[in-house]
C-alpha cells in the first residue's frame, strides 16, 4: 500500500455528526493524554513528508509502518514485532518487516526517520508556538517517561533505551511516541489477560468506540476466515450480537480501559501538576497536525490507535 492508497483508506472524512467517541469523553486522565498526543506520536506514520523520504529509500506506507515502528526493537524476527504489535497477523507483518529490511539499513532508516519526522513537525508547528515551548513540553513528558515502570513493556522500553533526540521537535515527537507506547503495551497486556486474541482485540475496540463491525478491524489485515471465527468466539462469550456489543460486552470492554489507566499510574503520577499545562499545548498542536492533513480527522480512528 502506498501512501496515496492510505490517505484514501483512513482519510475519508468521517459520518455527518460524528464526535469523539463517549468513553473517550468520559476518560481519565491517562486516555486523555494519550489521545491528545496520538497525532504527535505517530506523526512518522502519518505525514507526507517522512512518507516521502522513506519512499525514496524503497519504502511504501505500510513497510515504512512495520519497520519504521518496530525498528526500535533492533534485529528481531518478525515473529517478535508481530507479538508486540499485538492486533495484526504475522504474514503481514513478517511480510512487511522482511521487505523493509531489504531495503534500508535498520541504522539508516533510524536516522533519516528521526530527521524527517522533525523537519515536518518543525513546518506544521514553527509558526504556533516557540522552540521554548516545544522543549518544555518534551522535557516534561520526558522526566516522566523516565520515571515510569517498563516491566512487560517492550516496544516502551526499546524506544527509551535509545539515544534521545537533540532537535526540540524531534524530541516532542520522541516523548509522545514513549508517552503512546507505554500505554499500548500495557493495554496488549490488559487484552491478553481478558483472554483476547489479536483479531478480537479490534473487533471488540471498534464496536466499543461506535465503528459499525469491520470497518476499522478489516483494515488490519485480517483473512475473512480469522474474523469471523473471532466473531463467533465473542458472540459464544455473549460479549457481541446482532453486530454489536452487548451489555456484558461493553462491561468487559470498559474493564480492560481500567486495567489498561492503571498501568499508567506511574507516568501519570510522575507528570504531576505538569498534566493540564501539557494536554493544554499537545492538544492544541495536535489539531494543527491534523488541519495540516498529517493525521487522519476521523476521533474514532484517533482513539483506536
């Protein structure tokens, strides 16, 4: 998939009235930050700009994805990106992982990823808000991220142990990828502990956030077959029916968001009073990345992840 061709798939404007979702409305503050940086943390995935100079290296949007993303984990097996993604199938994935290590020294793809991430944060936000600001907000989230457990969080923990950013922007894209990270491996563990396969995980998530059934989970990748086994395995559970979450459904998605805010409870401790004055910036710039059409304006998509 090229750039152009996931541009077209997730950029399509929203249903007439659509809003963020209301659990999202109603969440704590671990979800609020981590919604409010979404666009900032996967600014590499999403802008036109780090697209373009991966493609010129021989990377489509979706190689660019897997490698780029998990390229923190060093020269794993594809097996091992498939088990920290967590809701993909692993042909996808080593198919991708594979092609991008064709392509693209692992070491140089760090770089020139870091530097174009950047270069486009830098063009998007210049003229909103100052270098000062930029740092205040990275070297707050990142005292916290230092702060917070990694414990059962590999892809956190592979992103902290590398070398920290010295461009102001590169350094808030880097703090709200850690920030992201964190809580995505502990919601994978939160899942897998509910007893979720990868394929239930987004079936349960988009019903959860008001999607119709398929129309996020299909675009992970998953064969026909796959998803619906995982639709029967959940309707068994009477977790879904009729296409829909039922009521024990909802209960059972609303406990893995808990268990999910209280891996948190160590980086959210650790940003202290910083927390409104961040959300208050990272919010903001984060509308601006998405007026700029770096990151899909679809909140259910934001929230999905």
């Amino acid at each position: 998939m090229d750039y152009e061709a996931a541009v077209a798939t997730f950029f399509t404007a929203p249903p007439e009235g659509t809003t963020a979702p209301d659990v999202v409305n109603r969440a704590g503050p671990s979800r609020q930050l981590r919604d409010a940086l979404e666009p900032l943390a996967m600014h590499a995935v999403w802008s036109h700009g780090v697209n373009a100079a991966l493609a010129e290296r021989g990377l489509d949007f979706l190689s660019a994805y897997v490698y780029g993303r998990a390229s923190c984990l060093g020269d794993v097996p594809s097996s091992v990106v498939t088990s920290t993604f967590a809701v993909f199938p692993y042909e996808l994935i080593d198919e991708q992982w594979t092609t991008g290590q064709g392509k693209i020294d692992r070491t140089e793809l760090i770089e020139l990823r870091d530097e174009a991430t950047a270069a486009s944060l830098r063009k998007i936000l210049g003229d909103v808000t100052t270098e000062r600001e930029i740092v205040w907000v990275a070297g707050s989230l990142e005292r916290a991220v230092d702060k917070a457990d990694g414990a059962g969080r590999p892809l956190f923990s592979a992103l902290r142990s590398a070398p920290r950013l010295t461009d102001p922007y590169g350094r808030l894209w880097r703090a709200a990828e850690m920030v992201r990270e964190h809580r995505g491996d502990g919601h994978v563990a939160a899942s897998v502990a509910a007893g979720l396969g990868p394929c239930e995980m987004n079936i349960v998530t988009e019903l959860w956030l008001g999607y119709p059934m398929g129309e996020y989970s299909n675009t992970r990748g998953w064969s026909r077959e796959a998803t619906e086994s995982a639709i029967a395995r959940l309707t068994v559970a009477g977790f879904i029916a009729n296409w829909e979450l039922t009521d024990d459904g909802r209960d059972f998605r609303d406990t893995i968001e808990k268990r999910t805010d209280a891996t948190q409870r160590s980086l959210i401790d650790a940003l202290g009073g910083r927390l409104g004055p961040v959300l208050d910036r990272v919010s903001a710039w984060s509308k601006r990345c998405i007026a700029a059409g770096a990151f899909p304006s679809d909140p259910r998509k934001r929230a999905a992840g």
